[in-house]
C-alpha cells in the first residue's frame, strides 16, 4: 500500500477547512440529495462527501456505508485531493497504490473507485466527492462530466459556507470567521482554566506598496502575511485577517512571560520573507499584544480593542 503524499499547502488547506466548522457538523439535505442523486444515477454501492482532515477523512455526506470517517492515510480520497481533476481507480485489486488497502481487503472491498477534488480556492482541495463500488468498473467521457458536474454542485454549497467565514485573497478566516471560531476558544479557555492573548498586527507602508506596485503586490503581501501566521503560530491557534491591513491572532495557554518568544519567532519569518522574496519592498508591520485571564469579563471585541490600542502604541514608537 502507498500512502497519500501531504500536499504542499496543508498549512493552508486545514486552516480554511476548519475555518468552515462543518466537520463533525450534523446531516445536511444540501449534500445528501447529490451523494444520493450519485449512488443511485450510477448504480454504485457508496457515495461520499469526504473531507480530509489532518489524520483522517471524515464524511459530511454518506450513502451506502455505516462508517463516519476513516484514517487518512488508507483513504483513496486522500490521493485524490492531491489532484487537479478526477481520480479514477478502475480496479483497485490489481493496482499498486491499494491492492493490499485494507479498505479493499476487507469491508467495504472496494474495487472501483472515482473521486472530484472538491476545491474552495485553485489548488486548495478539501475533500472529495467521490464514488465506491464493490466490482470494477470504467467511466465514459459522459459519465466523467457528470460526476465533475454534481462535484461542481456540492462545490457551490460549500462556497456558500465559505463566503460567510473565510477571506477570499488569503484563505485565512475573515472578521466573522475568526469571531466565531474565538467564541469557541473561549469557552474552552473558560472551561480549562487557560489564559489566553490577542495580538493586533496592521502592515506599515501598504498603501505605498498598492500606489508604487500595484494592487497585484499589496494582494501578494496580504496573501503573504497570512501565510506567515499560519507557518509561525500553533494548529491550535486562531488567526484572521480583520479586513484591509489589519490581521488577528489569538493563541490559548499563552501570557506575558512567552510573548518576546513567538513575538521574535514572527519577526524573524518576516525578515526571511523579505530575504527571500526579491521584491524591491519589504513587509513591514506593527503589532499589539493583550494577555488576558480565562475569567476576563472581557468581550472577544474587547479583547481585539486592547490589543489595537497596544499595537497603536507600538505604531507611535517605531
């Protein structure tokens, strides 16, 4: 067996897929009727929407099979997400990558195969719509469409979950995104007895990147921070970009006496960018940080606001 190659981006691809909060969710009629409409137009035994998350698929949709998820690294979706198009196994017994696949040597004995990355962005796949049977099988130019066409529809669903949570230039969750997932954080924080800390970034001198360079730079340089933060801060750890120049983070079980360290570990990934990037401008940023206890009477956008006038603060010293 040959497991799955981990995708360049997977910083990225798991960050925006939890940034959804529809893994785990409950049954939805949206992705049912087209895992059904699939099982039943092509005569298959299971019809899935899986989702590849960090150490497992976990389907959001499932016709045909008991199971609620399965480790990623047995998961066919999983190779599948690393492609642009289809992914077709015809019989899977007399192929390399799965004949000794467990999924295939005993239940569900899979054979045949067919999986439509389900994409949020180009490159950025998060799952799958894919199809199972129990005998091999081949698909025809039409029924290769077809399956792209009901991929494209559970797609639309998805982008309409997308728009609500996640920034359209960096993938990272946008304002209402990150407030919902920070409610989360708090509870638990409240729960767990944990201290928690919001960081305020706002880049210096992005408006002259967008007048000397143009826009398509200053969406690089967004696009860039965000991937920074995601490299720099923990799985664990939620970050967003509030809107324009302005990007959040807070980060759980964390205070005052570690803040030098990840504060000098960012500014450290943003010299390296600027190194390594060969722009003829640097990312230049300031940035204000707020500790907090787990029993602050403090809103999350109260929180935001402390750590904004430290950031302020920090702007005027520069």
């Amino acid at each position: 067996m040959i497991k799955p190659k981990i995708p360049e981006n997977e910083t990225k691809r798991l960050h925006a897929l939890r940034t959804l909060k529809i893994l785990d969710s409950s049954n939805d009629e949206r992705f049912d009727r087209v895992t059904r409409m699939a099982k039943r137009i092509f005569g298959v035994s299971i019809s899935l929407v899986s989702l590849i998350d960090k150490d497992r698929q976990w389907f959001k949709s499932k016709q045909g099979i008991e199971a609620t998820e399965t480790p990623r690294d047995i998961s066919f979706c999983a190779h599948a997400i690393n492609q642009s198009g289809l992914f077709i196994i015809p019989n899977a017994s007399e192929d390399e990558r799965f004949f000794d696949n467990p999924l295939v040597t005993s239940e569900p004995n899979i054979r045949f195969y067919a999986g439509c990355p389900l994409k949020i962005r180009n490159g950025l796949n998060i799952g799958t719509l894919c199809l199972m049977d129990k005998i091999p099988r081949v698909m025809d130019d039409e029924d290769q469409q077809f399956l792209k066409d009901l991929g494209a529809m559970i797609e639309q669903e998805i982008a309409s979950i997308q728009l609500a949570t996640l920034d359209e230039l960096t993938m990272i969750s946008n304002r209402r995104g990150f407030l919902t997932l920070v409610e989360h954080s708090l509870k638990m924080c409240r729960r767990k007895q944990l201290s928690m800390s919001f960081l305020l970034f706002v880049l210096n001198k992005f408006n002259n990147i967008n007048d000397d360079f143009g826009h398509h730079e200053g969406d690089f340089v967004l696009t860039k921070f965000a991937q920074i933060m995601l490299d720099t801060f923990r799985d664990c750890d939620v970050v967003g970009r509030l809107g324009g120049d302005e990007f959040v983070a807070m980060l759980t079980d964390f205070d005052n006496h570690n803040a030098d360290e990840i504060l000098a570990r960012f500014a450290a990934a943003v010299a390296e960018a600027n190194a390594t990037m060969n722009k003829p401008y640097k990312i230049e940023y300031s940035v204000g940080f707020e500790n907090f206890q787990h029993d602050t009477k403090k809103t999350s956008e109260e929180m935001i606001q402390k750590a904004d006038a430290a950031m302020y603060k920090h702007k005027k010293r520069q």
